[in-house]
C-alpha cells in the first residue's frame, strides 16, 4: 500500500500544512459525490486515528483514513498551476472512469468500499 508525491505536491503540501500551526498532517480521503460516485478530499489533518495508514514523504505525513485507502491506494499526488488555477492532481491506478466534467470517478470492482 501506498500514497506518493511529486516534487510540486509536496512543496504545495509543506505551504498547506504549516499554514496552520495545529496541523499534523495531510489527510487524504475520498467522498461520496457527483454522478460517477467518488471525490477525492485533501485537508490538513489535526489529529491522526487509530484506523489511519500513514505515509512519511520527505518529512511530509499523509494520512488516510482505512475506508478510502482501497479506493485511493498507489494514488500519485500531483499540483499543477495552468493560469490562475492551482490544484491538486491525482493519478489513481484504481480509478476505472470520470464523469465528463471531472469532479467525480468511478473505480475498479477490486478497490470498491465495502
């Protein structure tokens, strides 16, 4: 299992986490939303559970909570700048299709949430 991030994300992640000084980590999660099913969720985290699997990159901790993990694992993280839009970019080998407008994705039947 795993959670990776490119130079720029994790420069984008140490901005984000130190910005508040009870942050612990990065969480990364997934939602139930849109028409495809699922949205990725990036947050700082301000505590770190007992049922979270946690990624150390570079002095960076990400955290994901043991519910999205199946959906989220080997998931690169990205940031990309294009204009005046900066986000987070995600690569998801799990990913299985996208609704036409982005915001929500389908995955494989072997990392749906049970």
């Amino acid at each position: 299992m795993a959670i990776s991030l490119t130079s720029a994300a994790l420069q984008r992640a140490k901005t984000f986490i130190s910005k508040d000084p009870s942050a612990r980590a990065l969480r990364f999660s997934v939602k139930k939303t849109g028409c495809s099913g699922w949205g990725y969720v990036v947050d700082v985290a301000h505590q770190i559970d007992a049922d979270d699997q946690v990624f150390e990159l570079d002095g960076v901790k990400v955290v994901v909570d043991a519910r999205s993990l199946s959906v989220v694992d080997g998931t690169e993280i990205d940031f990309r700048k294009q204009g005046l839009n900066a986000t987070f970019v995600f690569n998801n080998p799990n990913m299985a299709g996208e609704c036409g407008c982005g915001e929500s994705f389908s995955v494989t039947k072997s990392a749906e949430l049970h």
